[in-house]
C-alpha cells in the first residue's frame, strides 16, 4: 500500500512548475500500477496548448473556471468543478483559465516525472530505465 499527502509533495522533486501550471505528480510509472496521478493547478489568466500524442489523459475538475477547445474541430466546452474530459483521441487542444483551476490528472501509459513539454506541446515517451528524448 502507497499513501502520500500532498503536502509531502510540495517543493520536492515531483512538485513541477511552469510559467501556466503547476503539478503535483502523486503516481507515477516506478509505481508499476499502469497509471499515472496528478493534481494539476492551472493559472488564472494563461491560456496553454497540449498534444500529448504518446498518452491519453483523463481530467476532473475540482476548482476554478475556464474552457478547453479541441483545436481538431474548434469545439470549445466549458470547464467547472464537475466537468471531466478525456483526450482519448490524443486531442490537440488548448485550455483558457479564467479562475485558477485545479484538477485531478490520470494518464496512460503513466509518466515517469522526467517529461518535459516540447515545442508541441507534446510529451515524449518516457518508460523507467530510459532516457527523455
């Protein structure tokens, strides 16, 4: 059995921060549980463009205010505590953040902390015992 609290998290290694987001990796692939688990706060007035074309997400939205546009279709759906969506097609899509948002991450396969976005947005696929590309 694993437990963590989130304040164990802050500041450490699996605490990451971007000029848009924060996340708090929770889970992660040295688990070996096929899952990773994040909670994820989005800043209040950024707006941010993901592909994540090695992994599908799945996100719940816990806090906050904002929008997410599938940047396939130019559907846009709004995103409030309650709403969950899931990029189950490697949807390339931007989120806007209107009041901070936070919310619970689950990706497949799971990260292993050391993925870093590219220029797309994209997170290369990274398995324990190699490298980040």
């Amino acid at each position: 059995m694993i437990v963590r609290t989130l304040d164990e998290i802050d500041g450490g290694d699996t605490d990451i921060r971007s000029e848009n987001w924060r996340s708090k990796r929770i889970v992660l692939a040295k688990e070996g549980v096929g899952f990773s688990l994040h909670e994820t706060t989005l800043y209040a007035g950024t707006e941010s463009s993901f592909w994540y074309a090695n992994h599908i997400e799945a996100v719940f939205i816990t806090h906050g205010d904002g929008e997410i546009e599938d940047l396939a279709t130019g559907e846009v759906h709004p995103l409030k505590p309650g709403t969950m969506y899931l990029l189950n097609d490697h949807d390339k899509h931007t989120v806007r953040v209107r009041e901070e948002i936070r919310c619970v991450c689950v990706f497949n396969p799971p990260i292993t902390g050391r993925e870093v976005h590219d220029e797309n947005g994209v997170y290369p696929l990274v398995t324990e015992g190699t490298a980040p590309a």
